[in-house]
C-alpha cells in the first residue's frame, strides 16, 4: 500500500464515521468523508481538522443507494488523489426505537412497513454492495486495497428485546429493534465473506467489525438493561474502535481476510 493511502469512509457524517476517520487521520491517511448531509459534512471536516491540523481531508456528498452517485463521487477523487486504496462501508441507518401507550408499533415485525425495508437495506446493504462494486473493482485493476464493512454484534446474535420493554404498555405497543437492522448487518458479514474469496487473488482484502453498544446519551434504564447483559459490565465508548479500524485498514493485518471481528464486551459469548 502507498506511504500515504487515500480512504473513503462512507456515513462520515456519524457518531461512528467520524472515529473511524479519526483513526486513519492518525496513522497518516488521506480521508474522503462522504454523506448525503453536505452541512454535517462540513462540521465533521472541521473537527477533525481542529484534532489535525495537517491532515488532507476532502468531503462528497454522496447516496450509496444511487449508482451514479458513487461512481460520480469516484470520478472526483480520481481527478484528486488519483484512487482508492481503503473503503469503510459505514453507511446505515439505525431507526431510534420509539414507545408510547396507545401507538401500534410499527417497528413490531407483524406491523412493518415493506417501505421502512426498502429505504433501511438500500442504505445499509446495497448501498455496502454499490460502493463495492465501484470502488473495489478499481481496486481489483489496481490489484491492491482494503474493504471494511461496519456491521454490528447484531450480526451474529438476535436483539434481545427484552431491553426495550416498557412497564404498562400492551404486547402490540411494546417497543421492539426492527427486523431490518438484523438482517441488513448478518448480510454484511455474507457480503464480507464473499468479497473476501471473490478478489482473494487481486490483493484485495475484505474484512468487517461487529461493535457492540456504545454509549451516546441513552436513558439510564436502557444502559442497565443493556449492560447487563454484557460480561464486562458496561458499554462501549466511541473510541474503542479505533485501534481495530487502524489495524484492518494496514498492513499490520496483511494476512487476515474474510473476517467478522466482533467487539463487544463479551455479549456474543453467553
């Protein structure tokens, strides 16, 4: 890999995204951020840039669910920095999940919209494949780069949804995590492990990260809940994965591919 790799984090714009610059910003990468909101753009820009000063950090507005959109990003950074050398699939939507005595949950698997499916697996599964396509098959001609594909430990466990109740709702009001999100990071995994083999031989390594829960200003009761479920006793901070994002996007991990690494205080375990 160059001395100086260029990546492209998709839903830079996020909590997430803008660690996951964060850590390449740190060990000297030059970052495309990417996200349909050109104003969140230009504030996460900025503050990464207060942390570093002399990093080289470019934004795009782009819909990973739009073909031409990405290939249209693509053709910009070619002209900049010439290509790719690390994409981080990050992009997804995480849909809040909402109460209240009386409302018929949509979010509840016999109530859920085909639209809510629709739009939630074009971001966070299609949108991964499109960004691949465009992106790692330039990788391919080139015969090297890095795929990272940001799923969660909802990709090899069941939401529990017993951290989501709430006293003195009926079963039908009750709150639960919608089938989409699931689904959407168990298929990334798939797509991981398929990309991983299908360009093993072009210099291409894929490889994914399944966080666990990370604190970001939930109630008090869904953080007990939460945690206790998780051997460690706590949630993530946003910053704990950051060393990992540094070390699959490297060469330091030059002989892993195909790989799930799941952090996550030790709740898949039991």
């Amino acid at each position: 890999m160059n001395s100086t790799p260029v990546a492209l984090i998709t839903g830079a714009a996020g909590l997430m995204g803008q660690q996951h610059a964060d850590a390449l910003l740190e060990i000297g990468a030059k970052v495309v951020l990417t996200d349909i909101n050109q104003d969140n753009l230009e504030l996460t820009k900025e503050s990464l840039l207060s942390k570093y000063p002399d990093g080289e950090v470019i934004i795009k507005v782009m819909n990973v669910s739009q073909l031409d959109s990405i290939a249209s990003v693509y053709d910009e950074i070619e002209k900049t920095w010439g290509h790719i050398d690390i994409l981080i699939n990050n992009a997804a939507i995480d849909p809040k999940v909402g109460s209240g005595k009386g409302v018929k949950q949509s979010s509840r698997f016999e109530n859920f919209p085909i639209e809510s499916w629709e739009v939630q697996v074009s971001v966070g599964l299609t949108g991964a494949m499109l960004c691949s396509q465009v992106f790692g098959s330039k990788m391919a001609e080139r015969e090297k780069g890095v795929i990272l594909n940001i799923s969660s430990d909802l990709s090899v466990i069941a939401p529990d949804q017993r951290i989501y109740r709430q006293d003195g709702l009926s079963d039908d009001e009750q709150p639960v995590k919608p089938v989409t999100y699931s689904v959407i990071k168990h298929a990334l995994v798939g797509l991981t492990k398929y990309l991983s083999s299908y360009w093993a031989d072009k210099g291409i390594r894929v490889n994914a990260i399944s966080p666990g829960g990370i604190y970001n200003g939930q109630n008090e009761a869904f953080v007990k809940k939460l945690t206790n479920l998780i051997p460690m006793g706590r949630m993530a901070n946003k910053d704990e994965y950051k060393a990992t994002v540094q070390y699959l996007c490297s060469d330091a991990s030059s002989y892993m591919t195909g790989q799930n690494i799941i952090i996550d205080g030790g709740r898949s375990t039991i």
